[in-house]
C-alpha cells in the first residue's frame, strides 16, 4: 500500500546551527573577529550570504554566541577554581596557570578569544567581549573581596592584567612551557599583595 505523504515545503536546512557556531567559532578565535568575513563565514558554513543573516542576524550576533560557547567549552572555569574556602594565593595562581595552558591548547587558535575579542573595531561584536571579560573579572573581585576586600580590587586587575598578556602571548606563538613560567612568576606578587 502506498500512501503520498506531502513533501515538506521549502529546501531542507543545510547545516546544523550549532555546528555552524562551532566553525565560526574556529575561525574568529584563528584569525581574529575583524580579518573574519561574511564571505569567509558563508563559505565555511556552505550557505549563502541571505541564508546567513537569516539564521544568524548578523556577524556580530554570531559572534556572540560563539563567545557563549567558548566560554562554556573552552574558557577559564573560574567557579571550578575559585570555590569558597580554597586559598586565595594557590587559587589565583592555578588560574593563571590553567590560562596559560588553555590559550596554548591549540596553536592554530592561540590565546584567549574573549580577550581578543575586547579589541575588535565591531563595538557590538568588542562591547559582546567586554560583557564577558566584566563578569570574569567581577567573579575574581568577589573571590577575593570574600577575605581580602582590601586589596581585591588591585589584585584582580593584577590577575586580569597577566591574563591579557599571557594571551597576548600564546598569539604571539610562546610556547606553554614559557606561559607557565611566566604565569608562576606571579605567584610571590598575589602572595605579597595578600600579606599588605
């Protein structure tokens, strides 16, 4: 028995939307927001420039979620290593070491994309990475203020300062075992800064 079930109508999806962020990620954290185009996205995700903006809005809002994801895959997991009753000094200094690490990670997308991003000449694509290093650095401040409010806010931007350039650093094609030594050089300032 053959029963005519209606076609669907329309051309089928040609990419999966998650799996597009994942590769638009890629490039963004391999060449950088602004030398990334719509033509370069589109011929990476297989569709055309109107199916793009369809699926996505704009590069800008891509970006952004490809931020989302990163920082939930491939970003610092700073609640994992700033948990309440952790000293402050081992704590700093393991996510220093942990940054160093993940910014080498992959050589063909060194450093941090969400630092990266915070320089971009996008200021909706630049004020998407600045949300984001906000809350990372709002998270060290209240880690820190918990039994050092006095010095939290200097040593968080220490802390912020030397992740920016380890990541600098990682573009820059340092390899890890330089970024950890210089991400262990730190480790007597936090503990000096927390004595003061």
């Amino acid at each position: 028995m053959t029963t005519n079930m209606p076609r669907p109508r329309g051309r089928p999806r040609r990419f999966d939307p998650e799996q597009a962020v994942a590769t638009a990620q890629r490039l963004f954290h391999a060449r950088g927001y602004d030398a990334v185009t719509v033509a370069d996205l589109t011929e990476a995700l297989g569709i055309n420039p109107p199916s793009f903006y369809a699926a996505f809005g704009s590069k800008a809002v891509l970006y952004a979620r490809t931020l989302s994801r990163y920082t939930g895959t491939e970003g610092i997991p700073l609640a994992d290593i700033l948990r309440p009753g952790c000293s402050v000094a081992e704590a700093l200094s393991a996510v220093l070491e942990e940054s160093a690490r993940r910014y080498c990670a992959n050589p063909a997308a060194a450093g941090c994309l969400v630092i990266e991003g915070a320089r971009c000449n996008d200021p909706d694509a630049r004020n998407a990475a600045r949300a984001l290093t906000a809350a990372a650095e709002d998270t060290i401040r209240s880690f820190i203020a918990a039994t050092h409010p006095e010095v939290a806010g200097r040593l968080t931007d220490y802390v912020v300062t030397m992740m920016i350039g380890l990541s600098t650093m990682a573009r820059e094609g340092h390899a890890l075992d330089r970024l950890l030594a210089t991400a262990r050089l730190a480790s007597p300032g936090i503990a000096q800064a927390l004595r003061a």
